[in-house]
C-alpha cells in the first residue's frame, strides 16, 4: 500500500501535514504518487534542498502571482521568498486561498505543509502553529517513531518543554508509548488546530523495523479514540504497513424467519438470544459503531439487547429483502468509517479472532472486499471498504452484497473452523447448533 492509497487522496482532496518526522518527505512522497497535476504550498518554511523535489516551483510575492501561473504536468510549489537562512517563507491565508481556487481549476489535490519540526522526530506545537485553513478536508499529523524511548531533550522532540508540558514527562525521561499517544491526542497537541469537519489521521513513521512497527501496532487502538485512521509507515523504506480505521459492525436481524416458523433472531444459544450472542460478538471483535437492523420482531429484539452499546435501526421495508436491510444499516453509519463488517444473526460460531482477522487484512491492504476461505467456500463476515458503499444503493431484493463479489477482486482470509458456517434456517438447523 502507498500513501495515495492509504490517505484516499482524490482530485478535491485538500489535505495538511502536520507535526515530525517525515512530514515533508510524506508530502512530497504521496505527490510524486498522484502522477497527475497536483500543487503544493507551504504555510511554513521549507528547506532550500526541497524545492528541487517539484518540477515546478514558484516564488509568490503577491497573491496575484498565483493567477499567472499556467497548468502544467507533475507537482507544482508555491512558496513564500527564500531567506538567507536558506528556508522559504511561509504563504499567508490570502495566497493560500489562491492556491485553494487554482486546484479547484486544475481538478486537482492541494497538499499543505502546516508547520515545521527542525527535522526532529517529533514536536509540540507552539502557540502560533499549526496554521491550518478551514477549507482543508483532511490533516495528516506526522510521528516519527524514531523518537520512541528516547530521552525528552531537544535532539529528538522539538518544544521538548511544550511536550512535557502536555504529557507529564519529565525534561529528559524517555518518551514511552503512552505518553507519545497522550501527546498525540491532545487538544492542544497532535489534535491542536485541525478544522472541526476535517478527516483526521496520525501517521506513525519512521517505523524502520519490526520492533518499532509492533510499537506502532500497539499504540493504535488508543489513537483510534482521537483520529480516524492510524497509520504505520516507513517513508524512507517507501512503505505503508497498515491503515487501521474505525470499522462498524452491522448486524442484519430484520428477517421474518418464516422457514424457521419462529423469530431466530431470539432463539436460545448458550444461555443469550442469537441477536445478543452476535451483537456482543462485534462489540468484543473491536467494531465500533455497532448498527443492529430490525424489521419484523424490532420491539421483542430491542428487550435482548437491554444495555447493550449498539444502536437499533428499524428496517421499515423489511419484507423487500435482505438488500433494504443492508441500505439501512449503511445509511445509519458514521461517515469517518473506514469500512463495514456485516454480521449474519443467525451464525453464533462466528468468533471475534475471525472478525480481527479481516479487520488486520483490511488495515494491511485497504481491500475493497476482505471476507473469510472456509472449507474452499467462501463464508461470513465479510468486511466492505468504504469505497463499495455507494454500490449497495442499486441492490435490490433478498441478495445481499453477493452482486458486488463480480464487481470487486476479493481478498480471502483463510479460517480453520468450519462451524462458522453452520447458520440456521430451519428446526434441524437449530438442532444441530445445540449439538455444537
């Protein structure tokens, strides 16, 4: 996975780097990867050296130099003038708007560089910084993991103060994950400045080795709770090991059951209705937020999950199918999700060690379909990337998701239990559940 990839860039995309270690490389890296037009500009310096990186750079005195500029191919740099420090000055908010109106001409991404670091693996922000326009849709603060484990002095953190100041570090202990996720997650750290509808995502680089990937691994959960993506990278190794995303849960229970002559979404499973067993399921696999359907027996299935964290949407088309559903679950969900895992009520076999397993899949590759190899057949969950939501909307009927399997190349997760299969339809069905 590259960084266009991962970050989802597309031809609107307006997209700020923020933070250390690797923030300039990652700009320059993901433009060089659009192989389109695409601009950049900085609100903060930029190293003398780093202007040869774009084919195309252009020194902005006054706003009105932005609109002489003509299109050209590959990246195209606007910066303030050079200093005798050898940096450029920042753009100030009236350029950057012609910047802003420029890409919306060329229908192209706009990249920003937000403030600087002193080429230190990682920082705080002062007072002044980041400088973020409201019109970006997405922030990318940059870590370097680098700086992990070692001591709190201005050789690694740039503003070491400030970072003590918002982590409880004392100057020169080491930096420890936990407070590398507290800086990181802080209003007025990682999180400080980033406009209130912007996608947030913390890009965890310099993860040179495994040591330092499985760190990273292990700092994304808690990271998940103040951004909507975690990635981990090795720019310099040209590398991106993993997205993790905040993954919904949608469990389909809208079925009349009438093969089964009984609600299945209420059968008795191990002390547990079926709905309670699989809800509770997805919220033990880590999905957040967990969406459960209804439709037929919506007032009998809302008393099972009593006290459950889960949000119970009805289903008023129920008996049109499986696909009606499926649109409702999706319509209920959060737009910073980064895809779905939708949840069969019928199949309690289904464990969450499988669910954590597409999750991983999915965060390794950003798969548009990653869904589980049982037996040499293909079974359930299965995780849909963001990018199929849109194709649910033409579904029709009791099909599902099964038409978007022609339209996307899935990617199997290989499972060893063959009782994730096992779903109910019928009394024998149920039977052979009891018998394990």
């Amino acid at each position: 996975m590259n960084l266009r990839q991962a970050l989802r860039v597309k031809s609107q995309t307006r997209l700020a780097f923020v933070g250390a270690g690797g923030k300039t490389t990652a700009m320059f890296q993901l433009a060089k990867q659009w192989k389109e037009n695409i601009l950049l500009t900085a609100t903060t310096h930029l190293a003398e050296e780093q202007l040869s990186l774009a084919e195309h750079h252009f020194v902005v005195e006054t706003p009105r130099d932005v609109q002489n500029v003509t299109q050209s191919d590959g990246v195209t740099l606007f910066t303030g003038s050079l200093s005798s420090e050898g940096r450029t000055r920042g753009v100030d908010s009236v350029t950057l708007e012609e910047i802003r109106k420029l890409a919306k001409t060329w229908n192209c991404p706009l990249l920003i560089e937000a403030d600087g670091s002193r080429q230190r693996p990682l920082k705080a922000p002062a007072d002044h910084e980041p400088v973020i326009p409201d019109f970006v849709d997405t922030v990318v603060v940059v870590a370097g993991m680098s700086g992990l484990g070692q001591p709190l002095t201005p050789d690694w953190v740039h503003r070491p103060e400030q970072f003590a100041s918002l982590t409880g570090l004392e100057p020169g202990m080491l930096v420890t994950e936990p407070a590398l996720v507290k800086l990181l997650t802080h209003p007025s750290g990682g999180l400080k400045g980033i406009p209130e509808n912007a996608r947030r995502v913390v890009f965890l680089n310099q993860a040179d080795s495994v040591e330092l990937q499985s760190h990273a691994q292990g700092m994304a959960k808690a990271l998940l709770s103040g951004f909507d993506g975690v990635g981990i990278a090795s720019l310099v190794q040209g590398e991106v090991f993993a997205l993790h995303e905040k993954i919904a849960g949608i469990v389909l229970a809208g079925g009349a059951s009438r093969r089964l002559g009984q609600p299945k979404q209420l059968l008795d499973w191990q002390g547990k209705p079926l709905v309670r067993h699989v809800a509770e399921m997805a919220l033990a696999a880590g999905l957040s937020p967990v969406v459960v359907v209804t439709g037929a027996f919506s007032d009998a299935i809302g008393v099972a999950l009593e006290g459950l964290p889960v949000r119970m949407v009805k289903n008023e088309a129920w008996e049109d199918g499986q696909s009606t559903s499926v649109q409702a679950g999706l319509r209920a969900l959060p737009l910073e999700v980064g895809g779905a895992v939708f949840m069969l009520v019928d199949q309690p076999w289904v464990s969450p060690f499988l669910v954590q397993a597409l999750i991983e899949e999915h965060a390794r590759l950003l798969a548009p379909i990653v869904a589980p190899l049982i037996d040499q057949q293909r079974g359930n969950p299965v995780l849909f990337d963001r990018v199929t939501f849109s194709d649910f909307e033409g579904l029709r009927g009791d099909v599902g998701a099964r038409p978007l399997f022609a339209r996307y190349r899935p990617v199997w997760v290989p499972w060893h239990d063959p009782r994730a299969l096992l779903d109910v339809d019928t009394l024998e069905d149920y039977q052979r559940l009891l018998a394990g």
